[in-house]
C-alpha cells in the first residue's frame, strides 16, 4: 500500500514537472526571463518537486538570454552536483550561457566535459571562437569535426566575415560547394553580405547560384540581394530584383525597408517616398525602419510633417530612432522650434537624440545653447562620444574653452583621428598656432582632412608659407590630394604670388584628371590674377567645361584687377546671356570695381541700376562703396556725397574713405575736412586720417593747418603703418 501510494506521488509530481517545464519554455519564448528564473527557484526549492533536465536547461537558458551571468555559474554547479550535465542539452545551454559571456575559456571547458558532442555544440564553439576574433582557432576546430552540416559551414563563414576576414568567407562558400554541401538561406545570406563594389562580378555569380539553386523565393535571401546592389551603388539592379521579386509575390515589408533605405542612401528621395506608398498600397506593415527612413527622404517640410503624422497614428512616436530621424529632419529645414518640442517630449533618449539636439543649436549658431545641452547632457549621465565634442569644438568662442574641451577628451579616452582633427581646427580659429601644429605633429595616423585642417589653418593666419611647406608634406606620403587640397594652395598661391608654385599645383590638376572640378578652375583664374598674368587666367577660364557664376566672377575680377574695366563690363554682359547663370551680389561689386578703377562712369551707374531693378537686389555697403568711389575718381564728388547722404547705411566708413580718397586726389579741402571729422568719430586717433587730410591742405596751399595735423600725430603717438609689398621671383 505505502509503496503504491509512493509510485502515485511520484508520477503526480512528474506530471507537474513537465507542466512547469512547459510554463518554463513559454515565458523565455515570451522573454519574460527574470519570471522564468523565479519560477525555476520556487521548483527547486520545493520539497515534492525536484527540476529534470529540461527544467533546468530552460534556466540556464533564460540566464544566458538576460546575461545574467551569475546566476548561470550556480546553475552549472548545481548541474555538476546533480549530474543532469550528462545530458547534451543541458551542456548545450551552458556552451551557450559561456558564448554569450564572451567567455571562450569557459566554453572550451564545458566542451571538453560534455560527453556527447552534437552539431549544436560544435557550432556554438565555433561561433564563440569567430565572434570573439579566435578566427585561426575556430578553422582549427572546423577542420577537426567529424561531421559538417550547413550549418556548421554557417557559423564559420559568418564569423569569418564578422572578424573582417572575407578573404577565408569567400574561400570557405567555394569549398562548401565543392564538396557538395547545399548552401541554405542562411549562407547565401551571409555571403551576400560580404559583397562590395570590388567584389561586385562575384557578387552577380553567387545571385545566379541563387535562381538556380530556387532560393529567390526566401525573403532573407531577396532582401540580401537589394541590400548587396544598393551597397555597390547598383541601384538599376537593385530596382530589377525588387520587380522580380513584386511580380512573384515573394517581398514582405523587409523587403520594402531595403529599398526604402537604400535609396535614400543614393539621395534618390523622391523614389524612395514612392515606395513607400507602394508599400502601404501593398498592405505591409511600416516598422520602426520604415519611417527612420522615409523622415530622412523627405525633399520637403510638408512631406516630413505627413511622414511624422503618420507614424504618431501608428504609434511610433515613442520609439527614439524615429524621433531621432524626425528631429534630423526638422534641423534640415530649418525648424528648430519643432526639434526642440520633439526633443522634450521625448521619454527616453539616446546618445545620437542628444547630439542631434547639440548639432542643431550649433547649425543656428546659438552657441550658448549647445552648451547647455552638453551640460544637461552630463547631468543625465550620458557620456559624450566624439561627435558630440566635435560640435562643442566648432562653437567654442575661446582658447580656454578649447583647451577645456581638449582635456576632457584626454581624460575620457577619445583619440578618433576625426575629433583631433576638429581640435586643430579650434586651436587654429583662435589662432593658438604652435598646440595646433603640436597636436597635428603627434597624431599616429593622419588622415586627409588632418592635412587639409594643418594647411587651412596655416593660411587664415596668415603664414602661408608654412602651409605651402605642409602641403609639400602631403604629397610625400601614401595619401592623395584632393580637390580642397588643391584650392587651398591655390589660395596660398594667390596670397603670396607664387606663380611658380600655382604652375605646379596647374600641372598636378591636369596631371590627375581633376580639370573637370569647377571650384578648382575657379582658384587656378583667381591665381593666375594675382599673379598678374591676365593672360593664363583667360585661358584657364575658357577650357573650362562648365563654368558658374563664381567662374564669371574670378573672370571679371581678374579684369578688374588688371585695370582693364571694358572687358570686365563686355564679360559682365556676357554672362547674362549665357544659359543657367545668374549674377550674385559679388558679380556686382567686381564689375562695379572695374568700372570704378577705369573712370566707366555711364557703365557703372547703368550695372548698379540694372542690379536693383532688373535682378532685385538690395544694395550692399561694398555696391555703395564702389558707386561713391566710381563718382569720386571722376570728379563727381558731389553726387558722390549725395549717395552718401541719401544711402541706406548712411556714412559708413567704407563710403566715407572711398569719398576721401577722392577729395585727396581732385583736391576739394572742403569736403576733405567734413569727411575727416567723421572718420575721427568713428576712428579715433587713427593716424591715417591726419596724414591724408594734412596731404589735400598741403596740395591746396594751406601748410600752417598741414603742419599742425603732422604736429597732432607725435603728440597723440601715433604712427602711420608703412607701405609693403612681396614680389616672389
């Protein structure tokens, strides 16, 4: 009897084992771990109940989903206290426990101890040996298992190419086919993946391994395939697959999102929102991708807004890419109060939410406000990355601040090349030279932004001779220049006069094929300008293969420069008439000079009046300037005076010496002194002023007042500035 009722409580008690294995499995299938683990405590802890093997794979499993760990080690001692790791899937979900850990050692020992090895167990080790960069180990075990599924062909072709190591991947899939392994989805996936524009003809062969061996059919191997044309700038080929795929009934919203994203990868916005249309047409879902895609595609705010509207309606304001995206979008178009709002209402978010938020303030130049943002940002306790202090840097308004911003790159362990690179910038901009060059000095690896940075540096502070010293340092190493390299020293060049130089710099552009990059036509005229010869400026201009109104503007102003004002007005005038060119401010103020240097009197007053009436444009203090100084040289120093008077600005102090110039050169005291008195309002003491006013009294007869004006510079104890000049030859 006592034994009979002994078999019924143990059968009842196996019974609710299995009962609450099957409540085990359902909460790890639901993610609910920290359940799962509680219910696995009450089991073991129990008096009548004692956990199976599978109770107790379920634990470690739900342990190694929550990286807990910990709790994962207990349960491997217990599982060596009980014996239950006698069974595979017991040792199986420790292998895993351990690969999750990234503890290879420990998933080394459990594979030694377990005494029956599946497939399971040799590809989770494989997979720890790849993922944890063990590549030469994981093709050692590879090549000592006795039994090779596609799976385990999986596992080490993956990890061959998440450590970077294509090379064995692509070896490893022609392998697989040669000894006669079908490949599944899984590995046409991965291998897809792996391709790029240099491997690009591979990339076609193993999409015809696809249609031949029928997994066109598998959505993951489809969306593959899209993903790997759009990633080699293949979009024809990608838009091919994507129809073939339509027509067969075989994309599903993964699908949709590929292209989404990969479109707008390639800036084709516009296609990229008609799929997404497409996609709603075809009753798929949107995702969470979809519309941090389809925000960033928007050519338009209104289209944003619909985009946005539509994903608070599907209830994906909460999720913090999407926000992100949204807020992107906003800051493109100009609209920081919108990002602003989004950015509070937002209840959780990331890194990328607060950078956007930095970036935005920076982009409107509220300086103040970014660092506000920065600092709340801490408080927060989110650590800034490097993106975030490459914004700061870009605002910082002074060396401290710089240097501040510096020391907490130090101390947070940030060496990108990229955030060093805005560093120099910053030291630069505040003209803090020798840390700049230091800094630059120091780095392990220099990029080519790095270069560009040192010699842009160099020129806006004047010492272009160092930068042209740097650039010559670039060409000595492996990198290359690119088209700003070369503008900047052009630009150097031109401030130096170093024509020698330019020729050199011109022959390197024709040299390696960089003749068709407008902006680099445009320096090379201005060069040649400066440089005073007229001459190679037109001849740069006119085997220019397309040209823009800064074209025409280095043309006119080289003119201009060479006195030679009737050609400039004739070039003027033939850039009206040429077809998707229009004038800017600048074309105005250049020809505007040219007249003015050559006494074109009719021209000029007709140029400014066609710029107002014809093409709208308001007035600027340099068009005033030239007017005045056009007037003045000829002689016209009371209309000259009247547009001073009757002028937007009033008498603004690029007018004022324009007109006294003038009064100096046609001898007209009268005017010279009123205008003197201004300039002495506005520029106190300066000594420039004196020395011309005392030059008209000297020239009108009136030496008394010349001498007292020179008398009124030695007791104020100021000097004029000596003339110079640099001719290089």
């Amino acid at each position: 009897m006592c034994t009979t009722l002994c078999i019924d409580s143990f059968s009842m008690s196996k019974e609710q084992v299995i009962k609450l294995n099957q409540k085990l499995m359902e909460l790890i299938r639901s993610y609910q771990y920290t359940e799962s683990l509680k219910l696995f405590t009450k089991i073991h802890s129990s008096k009548s109940l004692k956990p199976d093997h599978y109770s107790l794979s379920s634990a470690i499993t739900a342990s190694a989903n929550s990286r807990h760990l910990a709790i994962g080690t207990q349960l491997h001692s217990l599982s060596i206290r009980t014996g239950l790791n006698a069974h595979s899937h017991v040792s199986n979900s420790l292998l895993s426990l351990y690969a999750k850990a990234h503890d290879l050692i420990s998933v080394t020992n459990v594979f030694s101890e377990t005494q029956f090895t599946d497939v399971y167990s040799w590809t989770t080790l494989l997979s720890a040996a790849t993922r944890l960069g063990r590549v030469d180990y994981a093709l050692h075990l590879f090549d000592q298992m006795p039994k090779r599924d596609v799976a385990v062909w999986n596992a080490v072709i993956t990890g061959c190419a998440d450590n970077g190591h294509e090379y064995f991947a692509f070896n490893l899939f022609r392998d697989m086919h040669r000894v006669g392994v079908r490949p599944d989805n899984y590995t046409f996936a991965g291998v897809l993946s792996l391709c790029s524009v240099e491997v690009l003809d591979y990339g076609r062969h193993v999409h015809s391994v696809v249609i031949k061996s029928g997994f066109f059919a598998r959505t993951s191997v489809l969306n593959s395939l899209i993903t790997m044309y759009f990633k080699c700038e293949c979009g024809v080929d990608a838009y091919v697959v994507f129809e073939e795929a339509e027509a067969a009934a075989v994309c599903d919203h993964i699908s949709y999102n590929a292209m989404i994203d990969g479109l707008v990868t390639m800036d084709r916005n516009v296609d990229a929102f008609i799929v997404f249309r497409d996609m709603q047409r075809a009753c798929f879902s949107a995702s969470e991708v979809t519309f941090v895609s389809v925000i960033s595609s928007c050519l338009s705010l209104g289209a944003g807004c619909q985009a946005q509207a539509q994903a608070i309606r599907l209830g994906f304001d909460a999720y913090v890419a999407v926000n992100n995206s949204t807020m992107t979008m906003y800051s493109c178009f100009g609209e920081l109060h919108e990002a602003q709002i989004i950015f509070e209402r937002m209840e959780e978010r990331d890194l990328v939410s607060w950078n956007i938020m930095i970036s935005t303030y920076v982009q409107e130049n509220l300086n103040n406000a970014a660092v506000l943002t920065f600092l709340e940002m801490r408080r927060e306790g989110n650590e800034p990355d490097e993106f975030t202090y490459g914004s700061l840097l870009t605002v910082a308004d002074s060396s401290p601040i710089v240097e501040t911003l510096h020391s907490l790159l130090s101390k947070n362990g940030l060496m990108k090349v990229e955030v060093f690179n805005a560093l120099i910038s910053a030291y630069f901009r505040h003209g803090n030279i020798n840390l700049a060059f230091q800094i630059f000095s120091d780095l392990q690896y220099k990029s080519l932004i790095s270069w560009n940075t040192i010699i842009s540096g160099f020129l806006i502070n004047g010492f272009a001779l160092q930068g042209l010293d740097q650039f010559c340092a670039l060409l000595n190493t492996q990198l290359k220049p690119n088209a700003y390299s070369l503008s900047l020293v052009l630009s150097i060049c031109s401030s130096i006069s170093a024509m020698t130089q330019g020729k050199q710099v011109h022959g390197y552009i024709l040299r390696h094929q960089f003749s068709s990059e407008i902006n680099l036509g445009n320096a090379l005229v201005t060069m040649y300008a400066k440089c005073g010869s007229l001459d190679m400026s037109l001849k740069v201009f006119n085997a220019m293969v397309e040209r823009d109104t800064i074209s025409w503007n280095a043309l006119i102003s080289a003119y201009a420069q060479h006195g030679q004002g009737k050609e400039a007005v004739s070039c003027f005038e033939a850039m009206q008439i040429s077809p998707e060119i229009e004038p800017d401010q600048a074309t105005f103020t250049a020809v505007l000079s040219a007249c003015s240097h050559a006494g074109l009197v009719d021209d000029g007053t007709r140029i400014f009046d066609t710029m107002v009436k014809r093409y709208g444009f308001v007035p600027s203090v340099d068009h005033f300037s030239c007017i005045v100084d056009l007037l003045g040289r000829s002689g016209y120093l009371d209309e000259a005076e009247s547009v001073i008077k009757g002028g937007y600005f009033g008498a603004h102090s690029n007018m004022c010496w324009s007109l006294f110039s003038a009064c100096a050169a046609h001898g007209n005291l009268r005017l010279g002194r009123t205008i003197a008195r201004i300039l002495l309002e506005r520029e106190h003491h300066n000594p420039s002023v004196y020395v011309l006013l005392s030059n008209i009294c000297a020239a009108a007869g009136q030496w008394e007042e010349a001498a007292n004006l020179r008398d009124m510079i030695r007791e104020f104890g100021t000097t004029k500035q000596p003339g110079c000049s640099w001719i290089r030859t």
